[in-house]
C-alpha cells in the first residue's frame, strides 16, 4: 500500500478480534481493510493528509485499534454505528476532530461528527491510502 510509514502500531491482542467484530456487529469487514489491520493496527500514518473530491483537506490521525481496551478502539465506536446505520458505515480510522473515516460498501466516505455529514472520499482503501500526503 503506497509509500506510507506507520507509526505507533499495536500488536493485536487477540488473533481472533477481526472475526469477533464481524459476527458481533453483523458487518463484512473488506480484504483490504483486514490486511490494513492486522498489519498496522492502531497505527498513525506518515504522510497524513487527504483530500478530498470537494477540495477539502483532512488529517488522517490514527487507524482505530482491534484491542478492546485501546484508547481509539474499534469496540468503543462500532455500537454508535450500528445503532444509527446499521452496519452500512464500518469506521477504520479518525482525524483529530474525531471524524471518522469509514468503509461504505468498500467505497471511503469520512463521517462528520458535528453533524452526521457523509462525504465521499474515494472508491477503495486502496486508493485511499495511496491518497495520503504531506501536510
């Protein structure tokens, strides 16, 4: 995935949490979301900014944690998600006003936490990686 560094990971503490969180919340987590997980959990990205199609630019702070008792964890978010969109938005990672950066059918959308806002970001996680750039 592109020329990014990863800071800061943390190993996972349970090989099984990727299946665990899928079967809890009734979601499908991508391949590529998977693999982003388990080899960067919890990570910081180096370059960290995105842009995206509507010209705004936006800080990718930290991909969200597969252990339950990490600060930005996965198992602190995903109820609210579920609750409200019923695992149509899976978050994967959040900038430093606590958006989130969600998987939408495989396409990027970034959630807006002041007011619910879904903006389109890109077509995969692959792109969106290959996306992020110096500040």
């Amino acid at each position: 995935m592109s020329n990014v560094e990863w800071k800061r990971m943390r190993h996972l503490k349970n090989p099984n949490c990727i299946s665990l969180v899928e079967r809890y919340n009734d979601i499908r987590l991508s391949d590529c979301l998977k693999e982003l997980i388990t080899s960067y959990n919890g990570g910081y990205p180096k370059p960290n900014s995105i842009k995206l199609p509507n010209g705004q630019e936006y800080d990718v702070k930290t991909l969200l944690s597969y252990n339950e008792d990490d600060q930005d964890s996965i198992f602190k978010v995903m109820p609210f998600f579920c609750k409200h969109y019923h695992g149509d938005l899976i978050p994967f990672a959040k900038d430093s006003a606590d958006n989130y950066y969600c998987e939408q059918k495989e396409k990027i959308v970034i959630w807006m936490q002041e007011d619910g806002e879904i903006i389109p970001v890109c077509d995969s996680l692959a792109q969106f990686i290959d996306r992020l750039e110096p500040i």
